[in-house]
C-alpha cells in the first residue's frame, strides 16, 4: 500500500483534464492493500481506473483510491478456449494485444477503449458490435463498506447497453479486484461494421486473424476520435438514447433522414452524435470546451476548461436536443 495523500491533485488522473483535489488519495496494490485502506478511513469511497470515463465537477470529499492490482494469465485451457483472469489495475488495451498474443479471439474489437480492466464490467465496455458481456465469466469484487470479497457472475451484473448493475443498484459499493474472461482458440471473426471491412480491404487482408482486426480498429479509432492526451474528452458522452417504434414513427414523419438503428424489444436506438449534430454544436467551441470536430458525441476541454464548464456545457446540448426532438439523452459518463 502507498501512503496516503492529502488534498491530492486529480488533474492527471482524468482524461478531461479537470483540475480538482480530493482530501485523500491512495494506490490499492493488492486485495490486502484494500482491505486495510477501507479499515482506515472514515471518508466517503470513490474507486478509481484509467480516469477515462468520469466528470470531476468539484473537489472530492472523498477517499479516492487508485486501483492498481495487476497480474494476467490464463486459468483454464481446453481445444477451444481459454479463460483468463486479469487484476482490475491492468490497461485494457494491454489485455486485448496481451491475449491476442496468446492466439486468444474475442477483445479484438475492443482494441484501443482507454481505461483499466476493473472498469470494463462497469458500463459493459463496447465497440464494433462487440460489448463485454459477450465473454464475460465473472468478476471478484470487495464491498467497500464490508472489505468481503463476493463473486458476481454474468448474470449478477445485470449487464446492459453502456449499464451494469454497479451504475445501479450497486454504484460506488464494491471495487472490482479480478475480472475472469472466456476466449476462442477458433475465434468468429465479427466485421459486421463496414468501416472494419474496408479497413482491412486497404490492408489488403483476405481471411482476418483477430490481430488484423484489432489493427484495423485500432486505425479507424485513431483516425476519427481524439486522443485525451493531445485533446482531453472522456469519449462518447451521452449514449445513443432508444426510443418506442409509435414515437419514432411520429419523429420520422418531422425528421424523414433521421439515422437509426433497430434495438431489442421494438426498440429503435438513434446515435446521440447526430441528434447533437442536427442541434448545430459539431465543431461549435464556447470558451474553452466544445463538441469535437469529427465526433459531435466527443465533448471536449480545449484547456483549462473546469468540470462545472463541461457540465453546463453538456446540460445546454442534451436542453437543444430536448427541444428539437423531445428526445432526452443520458449520460454516458459518471459524473461526481
Ligand atoms: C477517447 C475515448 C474513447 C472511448 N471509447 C469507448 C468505447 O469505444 N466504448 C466504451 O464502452 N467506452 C469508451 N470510452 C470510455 C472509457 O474508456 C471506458 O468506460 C473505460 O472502461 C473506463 O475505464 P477507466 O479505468 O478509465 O474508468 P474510470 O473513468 O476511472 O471509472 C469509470 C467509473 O467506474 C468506476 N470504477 C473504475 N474502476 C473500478 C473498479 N475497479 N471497481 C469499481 N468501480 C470502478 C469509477 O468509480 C467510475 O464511476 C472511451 C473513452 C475515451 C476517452
């Protein structure tokens, strides 16, 4: 365990680039290192990853401890798969090209999503038409208040778009140790997405291996979405919201080009990005934060901008968007 920090500086711990300070901070490196941090405080409990995906709005009185419990191997082999384990401290993207060295499929499509391995289960990480859930075997986790180890498996987590259970029921009562993942050793390539396709048409790859679309994703993402270290965004900040088929045939006949997607239970989904783009705020910067350029659904700091900025910012598109369609959108990220 590291020692505790007082009145600790989160600037480069979140990829908004927020200044704020909570009263303490600490690095968990072990499950044991855990337990005594959580016997120590009296402090309201915030858990941290990669920082990739939180609005800092104001100082925290809190205790932030930082996760950073490593260690990756496989656990259990036969013909077709593997299932390996992974500390909730271990960069994601690692994880993805670690296990695709391993002749694992199944992250491929994740490549590149900024962050830790803890966070992945929390909003049911996605991307290419692939989400976490899709070979997720179960998690361990601690209960903050408790310091017990319990075991959620899939069906536990309750996983859903952008949503699990610990953005519900259970937000901010455990911190996520270990996550266990099922791999294929005869991977199913999925390259539903056209860009994914005409990616590896330019690569001139025929029979894609799970490297050569994790290398085509990875060059579709860093051509269309910001990097937080040149320009600080926290991804995708609302999610694509889903409406009833009655209300979206009535948004259809005031809207004849609106883009959508048919979801599960006659849901239609319809992206966020372009609701906000039809709102006029793509490319649109006030003051020191904006909506990106390429990515309307990619608010970003252009520097220096604070947490409250980037929130009223948000409150004004998801107000215009209310407005213009009825439609209300969501946060993706957690805001504090
Ligand atoms: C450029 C960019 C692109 C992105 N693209 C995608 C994408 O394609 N798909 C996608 O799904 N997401 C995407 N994201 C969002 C983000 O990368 C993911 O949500 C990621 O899983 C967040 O990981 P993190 O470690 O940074 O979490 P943090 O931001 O540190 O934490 C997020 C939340 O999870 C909680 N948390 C974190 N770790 C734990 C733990 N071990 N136990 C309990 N709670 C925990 C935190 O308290 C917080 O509420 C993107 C973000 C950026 C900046």
């Amino acid at each position: 365990m590291s020692e505790f920090q007082f009145n600790y500086s989160l600037l480069s711990y979140n990829t908004f680039g927020v200044s704020v300070r909570a009263s303490a901070f600490v690095l968990a490196n072990n499950v044991a290192d855990l337990r005594r941090v959580l016997m120590k405080t009296t402090l309201p409990v915030i858990i941290l990853g990669g920082g990739s995906n939180i609005l800092l709005t104001k100082d925290l009185n809190a205790l932030v401890i930082k996760n950073n419990i490593l260690g990756k191997s496989i656990v259990e082999e036969t013909d077709d798969y593997a299932i390996i384990e992974a500390g909730a401290g271990e960069n994601w993207h690692e994880l993805v090209l670690w296990s695709i060295g391993k002749g694992l499929g199944g992250l491929e499509n994740l490549s590149l999503i900024p962050g830790l391995v803890g966070a992945a289960p929390i909003q049911n990480i996605g991307a290419y038409g692939i989400e976490l859930k899709d070979v997720f075997v179960k998690l361990e986790a601690v209960g903050l208040a408790t310091g017990k180890t319990v075991t959620f498996k899939k069906e536990d987590c309750q996983f859903a778009y952008r949503d699990s259970i610990f953005k519900r029921n259970l937000k901010g009562k455990y911190c996520i140790t270990k996550v266990y993942l099922r791999l294929s050793k005869n991977p199913k390539i999925n390259i539903a997405y056209g860009a994914i396709q005409s990616t590896l048409k330019q690569m001139g790859v025929k029979n894609p291996s799970p490297r050569d679309v994790s290398n085509a994703v990875i060059t579709i993402r860093s051509s269309k979405l910001p990097d937080p270290a040149i320009l600080n965004n926290s991804g995708s900040f609302f999610k694509n919201p889903e409406i009833d088929r009655t209300t979206f045939e009535e948004l259809r006949k005031q809207f004849p080009d609106v883009v959508f997607y048919e979801s599960p239970n006659d849901r239609i989904k319809i992206p966020a990005g372009w609701l906000i783009e039809q709102c006029g705020w793509k490319g649109k910067r006030v003051g020191n934060v904006g909506c990106h350029t390429e990515q309307a659904l990619v608010l970003v700091n252009y520097g220096g901008a604070s947490g409250q900025e980037l929130l009223s910012h948000a409150q004004n598109v998801a107000n215009s968007v209310k407005e213009k369609f009825g439609i209300e959108l969501t946060p993706e990220v957690n805001v504090y």
